[in-house]
C-alpha cells in the first residue's frame, strides 16, 4: 500500500471508483407501463387530501443525502456529491431527470441488495439471533441480487426447516424465536400481516375490537405443531420439526365457563387452507414419525399451507402491510402507524394510498426495486422537509365557507356508505351461519370419526388379547397331540383316554377361539372401512366449509373497500377541522390585534399550538416531508463512508481481485465480478470495524419494536470518547483525516470535509468558521481537522435525514 | 380514598411539577405521555425541589423467610434461630436481624406473599417486572418503570442504576418496550463509574472543549434551518453527557470520610449501600443493589448465619444514614427477593425453593411504617391471611412513590397498562 506513490494512488482511486459505481445491470425492465405510472397515482392521492400551501421539492443536496441513505443505507461520498452537483449545475433544467438517474442508478447497484437485506433482516428477526445475521442477510442478499419476488421470499421464511443448507438461513424467522408458537403467532401477526394480535392470546382484544381471539388461535393453528428438533447427528444444530396433533382448544380467562371453542387454521380475511385430510391410524399421518432422534415430518403440513396462505397474492392483509411496511421503510412513517397496528381504530392516513401501494405491490410482482423506484420518483418522497410559510398564507380558496362545504358533502357521503355497510354486514352475519352450519356437519363427523377410532382401538386391543390367548390354546393343543403321540408309544390306555379327553376340550376351544379371532378380524376391517368413509364424508363437507369461507372472504373484501371510503372520509374530516380551527384561531387573533386588545398574548399562544397540529397533520399525510433519525445501520454505514473507511479497502480489495484474475473491462460479467468482489471486502470491513460497535448502541434490544428513536447518554459518551471511535479519526491509508490534511486551502479543505461529512457545500460563514479554527490551531493543524471532522460527525445534521 | 393518602412523602406539589416537565420532556424524547402517570390531583404551588428515590437491595437466590422476617417457633422446621424483638412492639423477626431489627419502625413487612413459580430466572423476573412473561411479552422491570415515571428533563444521571463494586458498566436490557432510555445503567462504586465517561487519551480538556464547541456551532447552523424534538433529544444527549463527566466523583465513594466508609462497612454490600446512599442524595429515581448467592439447598443454617450478618449490619445502617440526613422520607427502600424457602428441612439441612408463601420487607417513603401485612400458619406452609403476590407489589411500590398504576403508557401510539389492570395496591400498606 505504502509503496505506491501518492498520484498513481488517486488515479487508481478513481478508476476504482468509477468501476464500484457502475450499474450492476444494463438489462432493461420489461414492465408493460400502466397508463399513469405509480408515481404519480401516488401524488395524485395525496394532493387531493392536502389543502395547505404546496410544498416544494426539497433541495439538491437534501435529496441526495436522503436517497443514499434510503437506497443503499449511507450517505454519498464526497466524489459522488460533487459529481452530482456539477451535473445539476450543468444542465438545471433536466434537474427532475437527473435525479431519476441517481435513483435508478442506486437501485442497480449490489450495494442495494446489500442493504436492503439488512432492512429486510431487522424486519424479520427484530435482532433476535440464533441463526446469525450474517446468514440471514446474506439469503436475502442473495434474493434480492437475483430479482425474485418479495412474497416468495417471505414464503420460504415460514416454509423453511433448515434441513436443506442453501435454504437454512431462512428458517431463522421461527429458529431464532425458538419455535415458541405464541411468539411465532404473535410475530407472524405482527411482521407479515401488520396485526398485533398479541392481547387476543387469552381473550378478545381489550382495546382493539377487530382483534378476536379466534384469529390469534387461527393463526396459532397453524404452527402450534412446529417444533425446535435439535438433531444429535448433523452437530446439536436446531432444525423445525412437525407433529401432526388433534386441534385446539381456547376459552376465553374472562368467560371461563363458557364452551370452549375449537381453533380453525384461518387467517385473516377469512384465508384459510383445504379441507385437511384424515388418516385411519395415526402412524398414516406422518412421512416420518417424530421421535427423540427423527425429526417428525407429517404427511400434511400445516406450516406449508401457511407459508403458501400467508403470502398469497389474495391474501390483502399482507399486500397492505408488505406495501406499508416499504412505505415506511422510505418515508419514516406508515401509511398505517405504528406498522403493526392496522385496525380500524388507527386509520391508515390515507386508505386509497395503501389500497393502490398494496395493489401495485402485487402487479409489480412484488418486485423491490420497481416498486421503491416508484415511491423515490413521488413527490411525496421528494418534498421538503421544511415547513411552509404560514404567515402568507390565507388558507384554502373559498376559506371557512369552502372548508364547511366540504363537511357537509363529507357527511353525506359517509351516510350514503351506510346502507351497504349495514347489508355487507348482514351478508356476514348470513355468511357465518352458513360456515357454523358446515363447520357443526364436519364437527359431527369428527365425533363419530373419534368415536369409531376408539372402538377400533378398542376392538383390536381385544383382538389382541385373543390372538395371543389363540396362540397359547395351540400351544396346548399342541403339546397334548405330542403327550397322545407319546402315550400311545408307551401304551398307556389309562392316560391315553384321559388324554383324549383334554384334546376334544382343546378342539372345542381352539374352535372357539378362531371363531372369536376371526369375528374380530371382521370388525376390524368394517371398521377401518367405516374411518375411511367418514374421512371422506368429511373431506367431502370440509369442501362446503371452505367454499363458506371463500363466500366470507369476498363479503370481507368488499367491506374492506368500504371501510376504506369511511376511514379516508373520517380521516379528512378531522384534517379539515384541524385547519378550521387554525384559521378561527388566526382570525381571533388578528382581531384581538386590531382592537389591541389583552387577550392578544393568549391568544397568540393558543394559535402557536393550533399551527403545531396543522403542520404535524401536514406530516402526517404526507404533505411535508418528516426530519428522520438515521437507523443504526444507516448511522454505521454513513459513519464508516464519511470517514472514508472504504478507501483502503477498495485499493487492497482491487488489488488481490487483479492478482487472481484477469481483469477485462470489456467484458461486463467481468467488471461484475470485480465490483461484488470489491463491494464485499467493504461490507465484511464494516462490519468488522464500525458496525457492531454503533448498532450496539443505537439499536433497540432485541425482540423490541425497531422503528423507535432514542438519545441515551451513552451513545454521547461513545461518540465522546470511546477508545475505538477515537480511533477511526487517526490519520491512516488515504481515509478523510488524510485526505484533509493534505489540502492546505482552507476553504478546498472546508469543502471536502462538508461533502464528505454532511454531503452537502458549506456555506461562507461555515467556511469562514472552518478557516478560523484552522487558524487558531495552527501547531497543532491534525489535531484540529480530527476535531472538525468529529464536530460534524457528532452534529445533529449527521444523525438525521433531512 | 383522598388525594394526599397517595402523597405520604413530600408535598402534593412535586406530582406537579415533574408533571409539567415530563410533558416537555417525553416530547422532547420523541415519545409523548398520553396521560399522566402521577395520581396527584393537579394543584397550584411553588416547583419543588425533592424528588422521590426507589432502593432496590435484591437478595439473589431466595433468602429462607424462616431466617428473616418471618421466623417460626416449631422446633421441628423453625430452624435453631430463635426471633426477637424489633423497635415495633408485636413485631418479631430472627435473631440473625439484630440490627434491622433496630430500624423496623422504619419499616413494613409483607409476610403473605404467594406467588407460583419456583425457578430462579422466572421468579426473578416476575417480582421485578409485576408480571408474568409470556412468551411473547417482556414487560420493562420496576426500575425502568420508576425512571419514566419520576423523569425529570434537566437530570444529569441516569435514572435507573445497578450497582457494582469494581469496573465500570454499560447498558441492560430491562426497559422492554419503554425503550433503552429507561433500561439501567451499571454504575461502579470504585474508580470506575460510567463507561466512556473519561476523555479519549492525550486529549486536553481545552481541546474537548474547542470541539463541543465547533459542534454546537454545527448544530445551531442546522437548528436554524429545521427543528424537532428528536433532533434536540439527540443534541442534549451529549450535554447531559457532559454534566455526568463532570460528576463521575459522584460514583467514587472514596469521596466519603473514613467515618462514613468504616460505618458502612468495606464488605462488597456496604460499598454499594454508600454509593446508593450517594445516588439518592442526588436524587436518581431507581437504584438497585444486587446481593447474591441465597440459595442454600444446603446447610441453610450455617450459610444464613453468616450471609444475614453480612446483610443486617450495613443495610441498618443505610436506612439509619437515611434518616437522619432527611432521605428515607423521600426514598422507599424494598428488600426484595424472587421466593422463600420450604418449611421442610431437606437431608442437607438445606431448605429448597418456595414460593408458596414468603416475605418481603420495605422500609421508607410511602409505606405504613411498622406495618406487617398477611401472615401464614404456625408451620409457614399456607398463607392464612391476606394473600398477596408480585401484581399487588407492583402497583404498591408505584402508588408509594406516587406514581399512578391504573394508568396507561403511550409508546408511539402502542398502548402498555403501567401494571396489571385486573389488580391493585396492598392499600393497607400504604402510608
């Protein structure tokens, strides 16, 4: 490293650079374009429930920074920046155009599939670990390099046992929850479908009514008989197992004598698998039979019906909470937030938003990247983060008049949707009688099917018992024909008769006993011919209660519809109200102020807090753009790239690729060779140096909710004065700090510490401060660019996006 | 009831003032209170100056009830110890508590606690948390729940701490979904205090200085431009970290005279009573000190003898240091533990796990001072009166450092019943 000589070393830089940087695919998209594309839908939506000011887009650099960190979870480097700038600079007019290309670009980068699965992994494993993260990122990597479908990775998470090795990684979903069925319920409910269903484990949801227990033990049902198989074999390594168990059973704790009902593998939205087949003896249901040392493998899994169910396309509670969980992922806010409380007490900000992001989600199919594409093009996306001028501003055209307009036509309209409500409800209640109906019919069966086990079980019990009573009578029998053979030998009349007499009661016996052997033989057979039919008669019925459920389905999906016009009806008459009162409040003030009166004071107080809830009900919407904590890997990955970290590695990584292989920058699965063999050394140098180290303090523990923001004294003290931290601000191997002591202007140097750090130009008086400080310490000239450096690396405009 | 029965220590008045606080500072932490957590009434007054402290001193393993505070006369499972007088007359406790004994007037006992888990890290967790885990719940554990609840914004330390002697400690994991504000912080009593809290190597305390300042500059520039409570959340962070550096002598009981030191004691236990002591004058909201090792399968007699005296002779002088500087008004101290020990007397004089029917034992603010709530029968098999368990206690420590726990927390519009909403308080035991 050392021997190269400084020139050579920034022209390899460069070329190294340029190579990283490359699109990863020149392939283009074949989606068939929709007349209007998704980004625009979007805006279209969020303007018709915006009635403030319009809001701009956000600045150049503001955009830059914040669609690195959202696409490939750091902040752009200084050459990137700059490079960016100048291409804006040169042709302002094709600024829209110009920022496609760096969406577009950041999306073919491997650095995305890289990050992403870092995104996709907290999601999933909420920083639970057994299998390590680094397994399980790197199988989302992998998917995500190869473009599959977001749904079938999700399928292969529930589906996975961790048998087969190129697939192990994806069991950690339930392995690092340790197959504990009510934390797997709980987090299915939670992760795929966006429903904490966690209360409704002992009783109807308390605070959320559309929470029923039933679907908490719906969804238990299904992996209740999922178990942690630790095989002594293959190294103690834990794999999923299956039992194949009678169903279950839930009571409610707060009507705890009422009957117990009996748990039907259902999803939400009425989704729920095929009538499940019976077996006539239990040993039939299992491919193979758990035991201490055999992982239990059942003819028909209930887990695999779920990994299929869960992530269907029809299946909408999880399209909504996919989409929304994406959403959120971009804009730092859910559509519906919290992202795991979609119900209809917490109203998504707008429900023909998450409707038409769920059904895209769904056309793309379930392609990451076109999808995020389309929200980075919104505006939504886009907008400023600062809020507007309310002072010159005079409220929406029409004013009040305009604004109780609307209140009434959105009170007419919310009672025109009543009446379907009411019928849709009806249908529902109608539709759930059907389904009881069927569901008693298969529930009957079943008893008589358990009844006719029992018996059977019974009956060959007892034929049991006379077959081995047979076998002794022919034992007898036996030994008597051989004492006959023997007497008759020795010529013993006496004996002999007696003997005989033995016999003949043997022979009645035997008789006897093979009648009653053979009868029971029958019985037996009639038997298992009977389970049989009755499995097939339930099989039969179970088609009716399926087809019953799918009659619910399609009643729920258009109550969903609906439900969806109410919620975005209520939803914008609360915003309209909030902005009334901002205006009342205004007007009251600008008359106290008028008559000078005393309450003016007040009153201004009174409006200051009216504006903090128009603005947050603006941010909330989506109209303003909200200030976002950067996420522990964003912190790291920002942190190791401003420090530029990646530097070395880049050089040393590129020379060992050369020193294997034939390098050929024609031919381009060559250059994408290089570029995943350069990226890779990078991220494995991440991890080692910065990552664990900043996520360990701005993560939140593991198995917690990862979406919270927190300040702890601790990671001040970290960034403080932590011994390793300090460290990355030595100068060494062409990172920031050498890179800046080498500039000896002071504004070139303020300029390339800002872009490196903030991704942005300082501003003349940023550079003014710089030149001062530089001044001031100019003995001790390292000491003050490391204390530069940490200034902005500790600054609040580091930690947040804008 | 009335308001003030909830306010034994302190004025009506501090339930206010943090109130006031805590609605600026729970929004400027990015999490905002829905409700008020304090059971005051909202009154008038002057801001207040004292705060309420939670001591915790946790006896690791399950101390035998027998050997404490609940000391039976049958010969046959009594144990060899006999009980004896306390300063509250009626009230008896094991000999092996001579000095305690001295304090109880100071004091309430629980001796009807009964609870159903007899394993170690279960049973832990349910006294500390006031519930049962489920599998798929963790609810933040008492001290977590005490810092939110007695948060105050300008507050330079950590709000919950456990003790330690050497070293110095980090983060825990025990605020569940309260967030790790509110998880506690292991603090050192000798020469270590907080990690980080010393400056990097070779840097000058004029040039940590020039950088806070660049950094506030920094900052302004950008606060300029937008704001949030976040972004100031994350800027104060480094100020309160800051003030803490400057306090690490706070963590240093060598601070204290000789006098001070000798009378707590050089054990281990007493180190970590005095800087508790110094915590508490500092106002911190939760501190816990960890006794371990009360897990006698084996000769219990012996290893109480000798594990009591270690515990009796600095925790009674702890509530008498309290006293008499004026902190035990203001500071509720629980001697707790996960479970008590069987009546029966295995093959290795040892008694084993109980949790059937045992004691607690609080002392301090917000208690009815010589209290002695339930009781069990002659042999300590069954509770024979007022039986209580972990979900009464929980809502009973709250309630005694006026903390509302009937109330709700508002986590980013999750919503968490600060303790068990089908139970309450022992109000019995309430001052």
């Amino acid at each position: 490293m050392n021997t190269i000589p400084q020139p050579r070393l920034l022209f390899l830089l460069l070329a190294i650079l340029a190579l990283l940087f490359l699109p990863a695919s020149a392939v283009a998209q074949h989606t068939p374009a929709p007349a209007e594309p998704l980004s625009h839908r979007i805006d279209a939506i969020l303007n018709t429930i915006h009635l403030g000011p319009p809001v701009p887009l956000t600045g150049d650099a503001e955009f830059h920074r914040r669609i690195y960190l959202d696409l490939v979870g750091r902040g752009p480097t200084a050459e990137e920046s700059a490079e960016f700038f100048r291409r804006i600079e040169t042709a302002p007019a094709d600024r829209a155009a110009i920022r496609e290309a760096v969406i577009d670009d950041l999306l073919s980068r491997s650095e995305f599939s890289r990050y992403y699965a870092k995104v996709l992994e907290v999601m999933f494993t909420e920083r639970r670990e057994n299998i390590g993260t680094l397994e399980f990122r790197e199988f989302i990597r992998r998917w995500l390099a190869e473009r599959r479908p977001l749904n079938e990775l999700c399928t292969e998470i529930l589906a996975a046992d961790g048998t087969d090795e190129d697939f192990r990684a994806a069991a950690g979903f339930i392995l690092n929850r340790q197959a504990d069925p009510n934390l797997v319920t709980r987090d299915i409910g939670r992760i795929f479908f966006g429903r904490d269903i966690q209360c409704a484990q002992c009783h109807d949801h308390p605070l959320v009514a559309d929470y029923e227990q039933s679907e908490y033990f719906g969804i238990l049902s299904f992996v209740n008989r999922t178990y942690l198989f630790t095989d002594e074999k293959r190294g103690n390594k834990p794999f999923l197992g299956e039992k194949s168990e009678a169903p279950l059973e839930f009571a409610s704790v707060f009507r705890p004598t009422a009957p117990r009902s009996i748990a039907q593998p259902v999803l939400p939205m009425s989704l729920a698998m095929d009538a499940e087949p019976d077996f006539v003896d239990p040993t039939d249901a299992y491919l193979v039979a758990p035991e201490k040392d055999k992982r239990g493998v059942p003819r028909y899994s209930r887990r695999q019906q779920l990994a299929v169910l869960a992530t269907h396309p029809e299946n909408h509670a999880f399209n909504r909470n996919l989409a929304n969980r994406l959403w959120a992922a971009m804009m730092g806010q859910g559509v519906v937030h919290p992202v795991d409380m979609h119900h209809s007490e917490n109203p998504p900000a707008s429900a023909a938003l998450l409707r038409l992001l769920a059904h895209e989600l769904v056309a793309s199919q379930y392609d990451l990247r076109s999808f995020l594409r389309q929200i980075a093009r919104s505006h939504a996306w886009q907008r400023s983060v600062m809020v507007p001028d309310l002072q010159n501003w005079d409220g929406p055209p029409g004013g009040k008049p305009a604004l109780a307009e609307m209140l009434t036509q959105i009170d007419a309209q919310h009672a025109a949707l009543l009446p379907t409500l009411t019928q849709l409800d009806q249908e529902l209640s109608a539709a759930a009688e059907q389904l009881q109906k069927a569901q008693a019919d298969v529930s009957r069966l079943q008893t008589q099917l358990d009844d006719a086990r029992k018996r059977l079980q019974q009956i060959s019990e007892q034929h049991n018992s006379d077959s081995a009573k047979l076998t002794q009578i022919r034992d007898s029998h036996t030994r008597q024909l051989q004492l006959i053979e023997s007497l008759r030998t020795a010529q013993n009349e006496a004996e002999l008769n007696a003997a005989n007499e033995v016999k003949s009661s043997l022979d009645q016996q035997l008789d006897q006993q093979e009648e009653v052997v053979e009868n029971a033989g029958y019985k037996i057979e009639g038997l298992r011919n009977r389970i049989l039919a009755l499995a097939n008669r339930k099989l039969a019925l179970g088609e009716f209660v399926v087809e019953a459920r799918g009659v619910q389905r399609g009643i729920r999906k258009r109550m969903l519809q609906q439900m969806d016009l109410q919620a975005d009806l209520s939803q914008q008459k609360s915003r309209i109200g909030i902005l009334m009162q901002w205006l009342e409040s205004r007007n009251r003030l600008e008359q106290a102020q008028a008559s000078e009166s005393s309450q003016s004071a007040e009153l201004s107080a009174g409006l200051e807090l009216r504006e903090t809830e128009l603005v947050e009900s603006w941010r909330q919407s989506f109209a303003i753009r909200r200030i976002r904590p950067l996420n522990p890997e964003q912190m790291s990955s920002a942190t190791y790239f401003a420090l530029e970290m990646h530097r070395p590695v880049i050089v040393r990584a590129t020379e060992e690729w050369r020193s294997g292989n034939h390098e050929n920058p024609a031919d381009h699965d060559n250059v994408l060779r290089q570029q995943e063999f350069v990226t890779t050394a990078v991220a494995v140098n991440l991890w080692d140096t910065v990552e664990d180290l900043v996520v360990t303090r701005f993560a939140a523990p593991a198995g917690a909710p990862q979406d919270s923001f927190f300040a702890t004294v601790d990671q001040a003290l970290m960034i403080q004065n932590d011994a390793t931290f300090q460290g990355w601000l030595k100068a060494s191997d062409g990172n920031l700090i050498q890179r800046l002591e080498a500039i000896a202007e002071p504004e070139q140097l303020a300029i390339q510490l800002y872009l490196a750090v903030l991704a942005r130009m300082p501003d003349p008086d940023e550079v003014q401060m710089v030149h001062d400080l530089l001044l001031q310490g100019a003995s001790e000239r390292t000491a003050v660019i490391q204390e530069l450096v940490w200034g902005l690396l500790a600054s609040s405009e580091f930690r947040f996006s804008m | 009831m009335t308001g003030n029965q909830y306010t034994p220590c302190g004025t009506i008045d501090h339930g206010l003032a943090r109130r006031q606080f805590m609605g600026e500072f729970l929004t400027g932490a990015g999490t905002i209170a829905g409700t008020s957590l304090f059971s005051h009434p909202i009154g008038a007054g002057e801001i207040a100056r004292q705060s309420r402290s939670v001591v915790v001193v946790f006896l690791n393993g399950g101390i035998s009830q027998f050997e404490s505070w609940d000391p039976k006369s049958d010969l046959e499972t009594g144990g060899p110890f006999r009980s004896i007088a306390t300063s509250v007359p009626g009230i008896h406790v094991s000999e092996l508590l001579p000095r305690t004994a001295q304090q109880m007037h100071h004091m309430a006992l629980v001796r009807s606690v009964s609870t159903d888990l007899d394993d170690h890290g279960l049973a832990n967790n349910l006294v500390r948390s006031g519930r049962m885990t489920r599998s798929a719940t963790e609810y933040p554990e008492l001290g977590a729940v005490v810092a939110r609840g007695l948060e105050r914004p300008d507050f330079p330390l950590p709000g919950h701490i456990t003790t330690m002697v050497g070293g110095v400690g980090g983060r825990a994991n025990n605020a569940a979904y309260l967030g790790p504000r509110y998880a506690s912080v292991a603090v050192g009593a000798e020469n270590g205090g907080i990690v980080n809290t010393q400056l990097p190597e070779g840097m000058t305390v004029a040039v940590d200085s020039r950088r806070h300042d660049w950094r506030r500059f920094v900052n302004s520039r950008h606060r300029s431009r937008v704001q949030s409570a976040e972004m100031d959340a994350y800027t104060q962070s480094y100020e309160q970290a800051l003030r803490l550096m400057e306090r690490r002598e706070l963590f240093d009981i060598s601070q204290e005279t000789d006098t001070v030191q000798q009378a707590y004691g050089k054990s281990e236990f007493g180190k970590q009573l005095l800087l508790a002591r110094r915590l508490v004058e500092q106002e911190v909201p939760f501190i816990e000190i960890q006794h371990a090792g009360w897990d006698f399968h084996h000769n219990n007699f012996e290893f109480h003898l000798h594990y009591v005296a270690d515990f009796d002779s600095p925790f009674a002088h702890f509530l008498t240091d309290l006293a008499q500087r004026g902190l035990l008004e203001r500071t509720l101290v629980i001697v707790m533990t996960e479970f008590g020990r069987t009546p029966s007397i295995n093959a290795g004089y040892g008694r084993d796990h109980y949790p059937k029917a045992w004691s607690i034992a609080a002392a301090g603010c917000g208690i009815q001072h010589g209290a002695v709530i339930g009781s069990t029968d002659a042999k300590g098999v069954e509770v024979t009166d007022r039986k209580v368990d972990h979900r009464h206690l929980f809502h009973t420590w709250l309630r005694a450092v006026g903390i509302d726990s009937s109330s709700q927390f508002d986590i980013g519009g999750r919503k968490f019943p600060i303790a068990d909403p089908a139970f309450g308080p022992i109000e019995e035991l309430l001052a």
